[in-house]
C-alpha cells in the first residue's frame, strides 16, 4: 500500500544490539514509556487505548503517591499529567504545521503518534526504540483493529534502533530519505541522556537531514531558568521522576534558551526556535491553558522556514 504521496518505507538492515551505556538507560528510562503511554490514554489520544499497559497505570498511580500529588496543592504549577499534555500537543501542532512527507519518533515508547499519521493521515510514520521497547509496542500494535492495522501496513513500522549508535545519522537517512519535509521528533527522551550523548543525538540528527536535504527536528527540553520558575514543586517532580527513574539525578537542563540555541548550532542545524503555545491554540485549543516549565523546540536544516514560530 502506500501513502497519498506515493510514499512507502524502505525495508531496513538489522541494527547492531543496543551499547551497554543504552542498555542501562533503557532499564532506568524504559518505565516511563509505560507511565506516558497511560497518560496518553487518558488523555483519550486516538489508538492510546490500545497502546497503553497494566504497568502504565501502576506507575501512574505510584507516582502520584511519590510526590506528584504535591503539584495539585497550587494551582499555578503543572501537574505531571498538565505537562505531558502540554508537550505532546505542542509537539503535534509544530509537526503538522510542518506538514510533513514522512515523521520518524525518535525513543518512541507506546506513543500513538507514528500510529495517527500513518493510519489517520496516510503519512510514513516510523518509530525507533531499543529492541525490548520496540518488541513491547509491535505486540501492543498487534491489539489493534485489524482496520486500524490494514492502513498501517507499509506505512508504519517499528525499528529496533539506539539512538546513541554511531551509526543513526545513515539509519535515519535511510529511512527519511526520498520524503518530502521530514520531521525527526524526539519527545521525552533527551533530557534523560546526559549533555554529551544528548549532543551526539542532536549532530546524528542534524546530519541525516543535511543528508537528504533538509528537514525539521522537533524536541522537548529543559533549562535551569525555567525550572526555577516553578520552585519547589519542580523539586517534587524531579525528586519523583528520580524514583521512578531509579536515577542520581534527573532532567539535568540546559542553562538558559541561548544555550540550547548554542547547542543545536554546534550540532548542524541552520536554525533552532522555541515554540510558543499561544501561536498553535487554534490548532489545539487545550494549549491555551496548558502550562510548563518545557521547552519544545523546532529545529531545522535546510531550506525551510520555520513557519509560526516565536
Ligand atoms: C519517556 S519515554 C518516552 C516515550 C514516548 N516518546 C512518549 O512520549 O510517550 C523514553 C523512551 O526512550 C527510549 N530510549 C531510551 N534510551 C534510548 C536509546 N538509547 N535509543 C532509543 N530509544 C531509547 C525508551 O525505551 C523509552 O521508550
């Protein structure tokens, strides 16, 4: 089958198994793909019903007793569920604001994103994730209705990937090239690797587009500034979201909006602006009182520009 454009994937070659330096993130970082995927369903997202776990609800619930709870005593400070909504919308607006040839979601987890666009949307969606995850989710997709699954067909696939492998920018390229206006997302993953293979991560990406032409990234982080913005609750987030993440440390930010500019630079993109809700609550009206110390950011190679962006 394939997309309105013509558009269908390219069979891949196996990766190599995942560097002992992932395999660790993927047990501390793993659970959390569980806990969204949760959210995402409550949320109602179209096909999370069908992405979502027994472990996800556990987690959330846990959470919640952890320390969550404390950011529903003010209500000026987003709770866990506030600010995964936030990103995840904000995230879909700048995507489809792209309107993208082909999407890949980089650490993909149970999202129902690539899911939405390939079989609501008749656009390639294409999600890498470590091979335990990328095993769970085909087995979750697998659950889908069987027409839910005939649109997917060669429109969507899941690919055993390490994002910190040297060799993602020829995967990535591989799998984007010959699509107009790709879109790389990353959401909720970055910020868990430290500011050395986050860096890595951004230069594969920025170079797999320059590859092929030119595309567009689009990303969640932190900054130190904005976190400090919202005191001591973001302490409770951090210090639930170590104990979830069974982690020293957690969310290790960018010092400020120009150092993630700096750092996007450094990596090869042409271009990197953060975007901004109140340009897209038409798009999603549920952003206009959607709140977060998050950044999302947009990010581009070539010659596109960035559209409605702050
Ligand atoms: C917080 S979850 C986010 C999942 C999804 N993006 C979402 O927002 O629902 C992070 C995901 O990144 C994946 N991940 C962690 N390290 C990775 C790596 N080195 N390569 C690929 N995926 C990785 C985890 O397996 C997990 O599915």
């Amino acid at each position: 089958m394939s997309g309105p454009r013509g558009a269908m994937l390219r069979p891949v070659r196996d990766p190599e198994p995942p560097s002992p330096e992932a395999a660790q993130q993927a047990e501390r970082i793993g659970p959390t793909a569980h806990y969204t995927a949760y959210v995402w369903r409550r949320l109602g997202l179209p096909h999370a019903e069908h992405l979502a776990t027994r472990q996800g609800a556990v987690l959330y619930w846990g959470f919640f007793a952890l320390g969550e709870w404390a950011t529903r005593l003010s209500p000026s400070v987003p709770s866990m569920r506030e600010f995964l909504e936030y990103r995840h919308r904000l995230i879909d607006a700048v995507v489809d604001e792209w309107r993208p040839g082909c999407v890949v979601e980089l650490g993909a987890g149970l999202t129902p994103r690539a899911v939405r666009w390939a079989a609501d949307r008749g656009v390639p969606g294409i999600e890498l994730d470590l091979p335990a995850m990328a095993r769970a989710k085909r087995a979750r997709l697998a659950r889908l209705p069987a027409p839910v699954r005939a649109r997917l067909a060669s429109l969507h696939a899941v690919h055993d990937a390490d994002v910190l492998a040297p060799d993602l920018p020829e995967r990535l390229a591989g799998l984007i090239g010959g699509h107009p206006r790709p879109v790389v997302i990353a959401e909720g993953l970055l910020s868990y690797f430290d500011l050395a293979p986050r860096q890595r991560v951004l230069a594969a990406v920025a170079e797999a587009l320059r590859r092929v032409g030119g595309g567009a990234m689009v990303c969640d982080l932190h900054t130190a500034a904005a976190q400090a913005e919202v005191g001591w609750a973001a302490h409770a987030l951090r210090t639930a979201i170590r104990g979830l993440t069974r982690r020293r440390r957690a969310l290790d930010p960018f010092e400020d909006l120009a150092a993630v500019q700096q750092a996007f630079a450094r990596a090869g993109f042409d271009d990197a602006r953060e975007a901004l809700p109140q340009a897209y609550v038409d798009a999603q009206p549920r952003l206009a009182r959607l709140r977060s110390p998050a950044h999302v950011i947009v990010a581009r190679v070539g010659p596109m520009a960035l559209g409605a962006l702050s």
